[in-house]
C-alpha cells in the first residue's frame, strides 16, 4: 500500500479497528521531542520505542527473512 502512514492510520481507524475487539487499539500520535519521549520511556521502566514519520510510505520486505 503505497499510501503515506497518515492515509493509513486513517483507513483503519474508519474501516477496521472498527471490527476488532481488544487487545486491538491504534496508538496515539505523539508531538512530544525525542528526548521527552525517552525520558518518559525510561522513567516507565519501557523497552523502547517504535517510530514511523508521518509521510513515510510503507514498504514491504521482499524475499528471503
């Protein structure tokens, strides 16, 4: 799906979260800066952090891995 991570988010949070039941829920945007975010992160004893720029676009893997 070519569409950048907004588009998306976007189409499922209307046509699938919808459908799904818990544990499923869609993450929050977050607009803080890096270091407030790990600072957060540590101070609630969390693994790490999964990010994804707003207008990047999805590209699957291909081949072997």
């Amino acid at each position: 799906m070519p569409e950048q991570l907004s588009v998306r988010r976007d189409l499922l949070s209307r046509h699938l979260l919808p459908q799904l039941g818990e544990p499923i829920r869609e993450s929050s945007q977050l607009n803080v800066s890096l270091l407030d975010l790990l600072r957060a992160v540590k101070t609630h004893g969390l693994e790490g952090i999964v990010a994804k720029r707003l207008d990047s676009r999805y590209e699957p893997l291909t081949g072997p891995g």
